[in-house]
C-alpha cells in the first residue's frame, strides 16, 4: 500500500501539473483570440484608409458633378431626425437604412454602415468604387456620402416612393395595384439595367445578388437595381472567375457558381430568370409547390407547369388579352434558368426575344436544381442572404 504521504504527495502534484495546464491553456485561448482581434482590428482600419482613399480620389473625379455631394454628418443627422427609429426603413447586412428629407425637400435613403462591421466595410467599399461609374435609368442613383472620422460611413441615396418589388409581388393587397402592365414593365426596366452592367457601362458589373427586395421601385413604378455590395467587376477581355466566396441569396445562385464558384455575367441571367418568375406568379423561390404529388422548387414547378401546356396555373392572375406577351417571358425564364450556363442567353438576346414577336424560341431544358429533393427544414425556410467559402 502506498503510505499516505505519499498518496498526498501524488495527488497534489496531480493537481498542480493540471492547474498549470489549464493555465496554459487558457494563456494560449487568450493569446491567440487578442491575435485574432489584432488582426481584425487592423483589417478594418485598412480597409478604413482604403475607403477614405477612395471616397478622395471620388471627391476629386466628381467635383466637377453638381449631382454629386459629400454631406456633413449633422446634415444627414438632421435630414433623417437623428436617425429616428419612426424613419428606419429596414436592416442589411451593411447596416439600417433610414429615409430623410434634406432642406431642399429633397427626399433620401441613407444606408448607414455599422460599427465595426467588416462586411459592411467590404460592401461600403465595392459600392462607391462602382456606383458612381454607373449611370442608367433602372440604376438606384447615389447622390453622396457622408463621414465622420472612423466611425461613421453612409452612403446617400435618392428615395424611391414605392420601396421594393417583394412589398408588392408577396402581398395580396398591395399585388393588385401591379397589373399586367406595370408587371411587364418592370420586367423590361430590369432587363435593361442588367443589360447595361453587363455590356454598356464603363465597366463590367455582375451584380450577384439580384432579388426582389433589391429592386427599388420610384413613384411611377420604374424599378432599379440596387445594392451593388456584392457585385464584381469584370475586365472586357474576361468572360468569368472562379472564386471560393461565395455570395448572393439562396433559390437565385446558379449551379456552376453555387458548386463551383464560377461567376459570370450569366449569374445574373439565371438570378433574371427566376426574378421574372417570381414576377409572374407571385410566388417566392425559396418555397416548393405541389404539382401531380410531387413538391417543386418555383423554376422546376413553372418547367412542368410549361411541358404540359398548363402556364395559366402558374399566372398570378387573369392575364387577359395579353397572355401571349406573359407566357412568352414565362418561356424566357426558362431559358434563363437552364441548368448549362452556356445555353443561357446573354441579357442583349434576353430583351430581343421580350420584345420581338416574330422571334422563335427555342424549348428550355430541366432548369437548374430540378432534381433536388426537399427535406422539411427546407419548405418550411424562407430566402436568405448566404455567404460561404468552397474548399479547393
């Protein structure tokens, strides 16, 4: 038997070495998540200097754009009412935006960056490096921004009386004020918005995260495309990159960048085509629909739905005289949201088969995710903004 002062020795020797190993640990825990936040720290005040590098060299290239304006923060502080609760319009991921009025009676939107943030720091920094070298009608227009040393960042918008699409296409009441006319026209403007990024601007722009919520819509229900946080810039001579970020909103992400982080300006046809969808039918794509006892995602149940010659089901409403013109940007979209990236139409081809009649189309393959099984967490969940990193 060992002795009793030796069984005391052992055990608070025992205890000793494991004292001084969580010790370490713990040290270790610490010292690495102080690095941790060394590194962030100094990641958002790099990407601080990058931002007020480029809001300068903005200042300099738009100062002769009466258009253009760096506001003072209590200038914008007084415009939305010291950024009063009673005038926030919602919540990004870039941070809350509230609506204002500047003594001119100018009417605002002021997306207002959170502290500390990184992504939003990241979104704050894409948008005003493309924005104000992006100029189109179905364009959100940005009309400045404001600073106050490190800690505040907001870029100042024009505001759009009507808000969103989805305020509109989800809602049954405020649905009915969108008749098949205005519902065409939106669609059209979009076309051409995307048209623009893609092939006329001074840049290539793929938008990445187009959506109903990020359609704005003015007072006579022109939309625009907005939020170009996400967007990416590409040069004329590269037709797309492979990226392991990947962002957007889940049910608009093509295959080929969903799995394999290819990204082109065909992201966007697909995100056109399943918006155009969601336009028509009313209905959201992040939700699945029954159809001969099976359950669907929108772009597959909308492919059935036109394979047995019975579109009507899929129509918001009685389209009237003008189901021909409808049916035919229901064949679009399917064109659009072919699962081959390569088989897709460029946006330029997307507004001539809009908009010519005498145009033949061609039959749409399965769509993208047609074979996708939905488990119950699934049909129960709504659309969300996803960002992920692939392995390589």
């Amino acid at each position: 038997m060992v002795p009793d002062n030796t069984a005391n020795i052992l055990v608070g020797v025992g205890v000793f070495l494991m004292v001084i190993f969580i010790s370490c640990l713990v040290f270790h825990l610490w010292i690495k998540t102080q690095q941790q936040r060394e590194q962030a720290i100094l990641k958002l005040r790099q990407l601080s200097l990058a931002i007020q590098s480029v809001t300068n060299l903005w200042r300099m290239e738009g100062s002769n754009n009466l258009e253009f304006s760096k506001y003072d923060y209590s200038y914008i502080k007084e415009a939305t009412n010291n950024f009063s609760i009673d005038n926030k319009l919602g919540q990004g991921g870039f941070g809350p935006v509230y609506k204002g009025r500047l003594s001119s009676g100018i009417k605002i939107a002021v997306k207002r960056l959170e502290t500390c943030s990184l992504q939003g720091l990241l979104e704050f920094q894409n948008e005003i490096q493309l924005i104000s070298k992006l100029q189109h009608k179905n364009l959100v227009k940005l009309l400045g921004y404001c600073t106050k040393g490190d800690q505040e960042k907001m870029l100042v918008y024009e505001y759009m009386e009507n808000k969103s699409l989805d305020c509109f296409i989800f809602e049954n009441v405020k649905g009915a004020q969108l008749n098949w006319s205005k519902r065409l026209h939106i669609i059209d403007g979009i076309a051409h918005g995307l048209l623009y990024l893609h092939n006329y601007s001074r840049i290539c722009v793929v938008h990445r995260d187009l959506k109903a919520s990020n359609i704005l819509l003015d007072s006579e229900m022109n939309p625009r495309i907005s939020d170009f946080g996400m967007a990416r810039i590409f040069c004329s001579n590269v037709k797309e990159s492979n990226t392991t970020r990947i962002v957007g909103t889940r049910g608009y992400i093509p295959p080929e960048y969903a799995f394999h982080g290819i990204c082109s300006i065909k992201s966007d046809v697909f995100s056109f085509g399943v918006l155009t969808l969601e336009i028509i039918s009313s209905k959201r794509t992040a939700q699945f629909y029954e159809y001969n006892g099976k359950l669907y995602n929108l772009i597959s149940y909308a492919w059935q739905l036109w394979s047995d010659e019975k579109l009507g089901e899929l129509i918001y409403s009685p389209s009237g005289n003008g189901h021909h013109e409808i049916e035919r940007c229901i064949h679009v979209a399917l064109l659009c949201v072919q699962e081959s990236a390569e088989h897709r139409p460029d946006m330029e081809r997307v507004i001539t088969m809009l908009n010519t009649k005498d145009v033949n189309l061609p039959n749409p393959a399965q769509p993208a995710y047609f074979h996708v099984n939905p488990s119950e967490e699934e049909v129960l969940s709504c659309s969300a903004t996803m960002s992920i990193t692939l392995e390589r």
